[in-house]
C-alpha cells in the first residue's frame, strides 16, 4: 500500500462478485486509499454480490441502469453528495451480449438482442460520459477508464458480437476524450 489514490473520489460501475475486475479494482482502489461509489444496475445486483464488497471495505451503493440517462444523473447527484465533492475517477466495467448467453452464432444473430448488448456493452459508455459532461462532475485531471477487449482489433470468432460492441465502445472514448480533455481536463481511455 502506498496511498497512491489518498484523497481521491470515484464511481465504480460493474462489481458483480470477486470474479469480476470491477471488484478487484475496487477492491485495490480501497487498499490504495480512494472513497468511492459502487454501482450495478438493479438487476444485475440481484444476480451479485455487491453487498458483500460494500460492506467489506465501507462503500457505498447506488444502484443505476447506466443506459438510463435519469438514473445517472441521480447516480452522478447522490455520489457527489456521499463523496463531498466531484469524481476524480470513474470506471465502466460493463458488457453484455444476450446473442453470447443464448448461444446464437455470430452469422445467426438476434438483432433485437444485439441492440440490447451494443446499448448497455458501448452506448452506456456514451450516456455515462455525456451525463458526466453535462453535469459538470467530473475534477480536473481526473480519469475515466472503460474496460476493452483486443477483438475489438483481431478476429475472435467466439467473442460473437461483443467484439462490435467493444469496437464501438472503443471508439467513443476516443471521440468523447476529445470533447473532455480539450473541454474539461479529463482523461479518457480504454484498458484490455
């Protein structure tokens, strides 16, 4: 431990349980000395264990759909008055293709499902950064980081459509970190 993120304050979206990087992130976060806000969408939480890590190292949860541009901005209201002041880092760890879980080959999707995926897989990557934009919420210098996938760049033919998704995923944050950074300081970027 080192303190490296000693006074820092963030959201974390997408802990489930501790099989997911969210949560070891969080988990890292906490060790390093950031406070921060855990959220999941309602029903994802209902699947998880994101009570666990809450309790574990003293967070608090604020559920939110992050395609549901009303429930970030309650998220965005109620983490700035949890946390006394505005975000220094955000992470979207978040991604789902129904097409993947279903078992529907990638040359016989369902596109109803494929929308759905591409909307909370990469869209939601949008709507969280444009009500953070928006919002004002976000310090100066701050960070936020979204979760990728080298078959956004390579052919995985059984990552399905979440390799589409991730491409897209991959290039809003390229557009939206040049809105944030020239705008309001804040970096933007993807990790695989």
């Amino acid at each position: 431990m080192y303190n490296l993120l000693k006074g820092k304050k963030g959201i974390i979206f997408g802990a489930l349980d501790n099989k997911s990087i969210a949560w070891k992130v969080a988990e890292r976060a906490h060790e390093e000395g950031a406070t921060f806000v855990l959220t999941n969408a309602p029903i994802a939480m209902r699947m998880g264990k994101i009570n666990e890590l809450a309790e574990k190292i003293g967070a608090e949860i604020v559920p939110a759909d992050a395609t549901s541009v009303d429930d970030l901005t309650n998220l965005y209201e109620k983490s700035i008055e949890i946390l006394g002041g505005k975000m220094d880092f955000v992470l979207h760890s978040i991604g789902m293709s129904i097409n993947v879980r279903k078992g529907k080959h990638y040359t016989d999707q369902n596109y109803a499902w494929t929308q759905k995926g591409t909307d909370v897989s990469a869209m939601s990557f949008h709507k969280v950064m444009q009500t953070l934009y928006k919002a004002d919420a976000m310090n100066e210098w701050g960070s936020i980081v979204a979760l990728t996938y080298m078959a956004a760049q390579r052919v995985f033919p059984d990552y399905n459509d979440m390799a589409d998704n991730k491409a897209y995923l991959e290039s809003i944050a390229r557009s939206f970190g040049y809105f944030f950074g020239r705008d309001k300081k804040v970096r933007v970027n993807t990790i695989s």
